[in-house]
C-alpha cells in the first residue's frame, strides 16, 4: 500500500505541473496539427461528391430482319443499368434538333443521337453509321464519361465482327457456313463478354483474378488518416519514452536536493521508495498514453484499431518506454548530465527508430532493418500493425519483443538504482 500512496503522491504533483502537461499531451497533438495543416488538412479529407450525368438519348434505330436484336435498345439499357444509375441520368427524346437545344441550355450534358441504321451497321453490314454525340464545351467529366461508356459499347460489337467474320472464314474453308440463328447468338454472346469485362476492368477488377475486399464492418482509414495515424503513434511513442526518462531523472534530482536520503531514513524501505517511484512512472504514461490516443481520435479522427490490439500495443509501449528510459538514466550521476540525455540519446534513440519518419513514404529496408535493433522500432511496428486492423494474433510477435526488450533494460537500470541507494 505504501508503493501505491508514493506513486499517488508523486502524480498529483506531476499534474500540477504546466511543463510537463504541455510536454505530455499537448505538444504531441500541436505537432501532429502542423504537419496534417503543413500537408493540406487530409485528415479530414471527405469523399468526393460526384453529381449525376444528365444525357438525352435519340434512338432512331430500326429493327433489321436478319438480326435478332437492337442495338439502340441494347445500347438504352447499357446505360440505365444498374452499374451506371449512379453515375448517369438518362432522358428519351425523339427529336434530335430539341436534344441538341437542350445541352446547349446547360440542361443535359450531353445528346447521344442513334441513327436509324444503327443495328444494320453495328451487325457487320455494308452500310455505316454516323452516331453523333453533341457535347457541352463548359463540362469536363460528364461528357468524357459519356464517350468512354458509348466506346466500351461499340468496341465490344466491333470484337464481335471479328470473331464472326474468323469464324465464317474458316467454316469456309470447310464449305461450311453459319446459320443466321447461330450467327446472331455468336454475335450477341460476343459481345456480352465483352461489355461483362469492360465493367469488370472498369471496378477495378479482372476475370482472371479473385479479388477479396475488405471488411467494412471494421473502420477503414484513406491514405491521408494513416499517415497522419503514423506520425500520431511516431510522436506519442516518442513522447512516453521522454516520460519516462524524466520520472527517472526526477530520482536523480531528489537525491541531489536530499530528499530522497531523508525518506531512506524513514522505516520506508529502499525498494519500497523505488517501487512506488516505478509505479508512478507507468501510472503517468498510462494516462498520457490514454488521453493522447483519445484526443487524437477526437482530432484527427483517427481510428486506432480494435480495442484488444491497442490495449496490448499500450502495455507494450509502456514497458518500453518505462525501460529504456530508467536504463539510460541509471548511467547518469547528475542532472547536469541530462541534458546529454534528453537532447542527444533519446532523440538519436527515437531517430534510428523511425519516429520522425513515418510520413515518409518508401524508405529504404536497411532503414527499417535498423530500426528493429530498438525498442522504439518495435513499439512503432505494433501500433503500425494495430492501425491497420491487425487482431492481437497479429501483432503477438512485436509485442513479445518489445515487452522482453522493456523488461530486460528495466531489470538492467532497476539494479543499477539498486546499487546506487543500497
């Protein structure tokens, strides 16, 4: 109990402190803002808003008797299917010169106009057709769009004239011929493929390959939410060892100032006193820990992963943390050397551990090679990893290297203190 009330003692005197709360929990999310700002704000980049195509389609196709179909009625519901409803509003009009007035009024992007032999020219017949796509010069994507879906359609009646005309070609050689019947339903199913591959091609998806989407019951990030998720977990990582480090040195300070030599002449005993001084470390940077990622998420709106992944990547860089820094300020004799620490070793630490990094995109593997040699490497690849969904099985790994990493520097800087105040 005594370890719990010396832990209590020295936290309420640490939130009293300005410094050290502007240090602790502000100063990571001021830096986290200027760089979101310095990069455009595309933490809270939203999604693009894309209005309704408008087009007025004249179909003036007429049937043809060799042919089993219409193309401008295939083309009609090509573009009112239920792939494109999102993305087009169509209108019928019968009147090409009023489809023409209307786009030219701003009321429809643009007029498809289907002459009358559509079908007869799209089936491989002698005849041409001329399709006329009347477009509005003020407007850029609608029209585009228009005509790329209006080429997709053609293109795959073109393949279809292909493949038919190989085939009669070589049923010929064999004085054999297609029925029209058969002609007809090798066209069509032609070109069915071929507009079932241009949709597929189209969402980004190909036949020859299964493609597994991702989980949207889970929260997904863009790419602007996980660099700024990176640089957050780069700087609070940072910033808990700095913790860390300063509960450590706050011994050293006592021992200088006497304080600390007129407790160990209380019955309180020595590992009692430290005891409750390890205790107040991990208190602070747990609440630090908690409150940084909570505002973050508030902020930046940045989605930490599950609730297990991060509890286990908060205990591990608590550990960490909590090691490291006790370990290195072991070796100091007295405040006049923290400097040394504070501004070379924990900045160096956390430079080869690729906390200032993590916005950087493709950086070179010996980079992250290096960064595994320290335990900020390691806390770093755990909050990585959490950020981007992984379940604790995922993240077990780093997560059993980075605590072995905190405990051993712990247990090193732990007896070194021991030694010291013995």
């Amino acid at each position: 109990m005594k370890v719990l009330d010396l832990a209590l003692k020295d936290l309420l005197r640490a939130t009293r402190s300005i410094f050290a709360l502007l240090m602790m929990l502000v100063t990571p999310i001021l830096l986290t803002g200027l760089i979101n700002f310095a990069f455009g704000g595309f933490s809270n980049e939203e999604e693009i808003d894309i209005t309704l195509t408008r087009i007025i389609l004249v179909n003036r196709d007429q049937p043809v008797e060799y042919a089993a179909f219409n193309a401008g009625s295939m083309l009609e519901e090509f573009l009112t299917g239920e792939g494109l409803n999102q993305l087009l509003e169509v209108r019928n009009e019968s009147d090409p010169e009023a489809a023409i007035q209307a786009v030219d009024n701003q009321e429809a992007a643009a007029a498809v106009i289907l002459p009358v032999n559509f079908t007869a020219a799209v089936t491989g017949g002698e005849t041409e057709a001329q399709i006329r796509l009347h477009k509005d010069p003020t407007l850029t994507f609608g029209p585009s769009l228009v005509q790329d879906l209006l080429q997709q359609f053609f293109d795959s009646f073109s393949g279809s004239s292909i493949v038919l005309n190989t085939n009669e070609s070589l049923l010929g050689q064999y004085g054999l011929s297609l029925s029209e019947q058969n002609r007809t339903r090798l066209y069509l199913e032609y070109a069915d493929q071929a507009r079932a591959r241009g949709e597929l091609i189209e969402s980004k998806q190909s036949p020859g390959y299964v493609l597994t989407s991702l989980d949207t019951s889970k929260p997904q990030m863009n790419e602007g939410h996980s660099i700024i998720a990176a640089t957050m977990a780069g700087l609070m990582i940072f910033f808990l060892f700095y913790s860390a480090a300063s509960v450590a040195e706050s011994i050293v300070k006592e021992d200088e100032e006497g304080t600390l030599s007129r407790l160990f002449t209380t019955p309180t005993s020595a590992s009692t006193i430290l005891g409750g001084k390890f205790l107040y470390m991990f208190l602070l940077m747990l609440i630090q820990a908690v409150i940084l990622l909570l505002s973050s998420a508030l902020i930046f709106k940045i989605s930490w992963g599950t609730p297990f992944s991060t509890l286990l990547a908060i205990l591990a860089t608590i550990t960490a943390g909590g090691g490291f820094g006790l370990f290195i300020i072991s070796f100091i004799k007295s405040t006049r050397q923290s400097g040394v620490v504070f501004g070379g070793v924990l900045t160096v630490s956390a430079m080869l551990g690729g906390l200032f990094t993590t916005g950087i995109p493709h950086m070179p593997a010996l980079w992250d090679t290096i960064s595994l040699f320290t335990p900020h490497g390691w806390a770093l690849k755990i909050w990585i990893l959490t950020i981007g969904g992984a379940a604790p099985a995922g993240i077990l790994v780093p997560f059993l290297v980075c605590t072995l990493f905190g405990l051993v520097l712990f247990i090193a800087g732990t007896l070194r203190f021991r030694r010291r105040f013995a």
